[in-house]
C-alpha cells in the first residue's frame, strides 16, 4: 500500500494519541522538538548522502524517512497539516 503524506500524518496522530509506549512514533514525538528537531537533522544529511552517492532507491529510502521525521517534527511542535500547507 502506498502511502500518502496526509495518511501518513494521520497514522502518526493515532499513534501519538494512543501513547502506546511500545511505538516508535510515540517514544519520538513524546522526546519533545529538540530530540525530534535533532532527528530531522540526522536524516536530512542521510537523505542528502543518499541523493548525492547512493543512488536512486537509497535516496528515495533516506527522504521517505525525512518526511516520517518531519511529521514527528510537527506532532511534537504542534503544527497541523493545515498549518503547513497555508504556508506553501
């Protein structure tokens, strides 16, 4: 199943709002902005690398794990989709 970056916004809330322990998701944006900002930054030099030596398919992986963490990002900070998309 392919995911859309609004369903996957939605997963993550539930995730979130279910404060299952046992979920990555939930054990990120629990961490709070600075752990989830500091994540962001991680991936988006992965993502970089990745584009810039790795290839295609490894690019495509390190930016799809990008996207995830910014969505953490915006949980923790309590930026909506909304938010973000009257901003574009």
């Amino acid at each position: 199943m392919v995911k859309s970056f609004d369903s996957l916004y939605s997963e993550l809330v539930q995730k979130v709002q279910h404060e299952d322990s046992a979920s990555a998701t939930y054990r990120i944006v629990s961490a709070g902005v600075h752990a989830c900002g500091k994540k962001v930054v991680e991936e988006a030099a992965e993502a970089w690398m990745a584009a810039e030596h790795e290839g295609h398919d490894r690019a495509a992986d390190e930016i799809a794990q990008l996207l995830y963490t910014v969505q953490c990002l915006m949980l923790a900070s309590d930026v909506s989709l909304d938010d973000v998309y009257r901003r574009l």
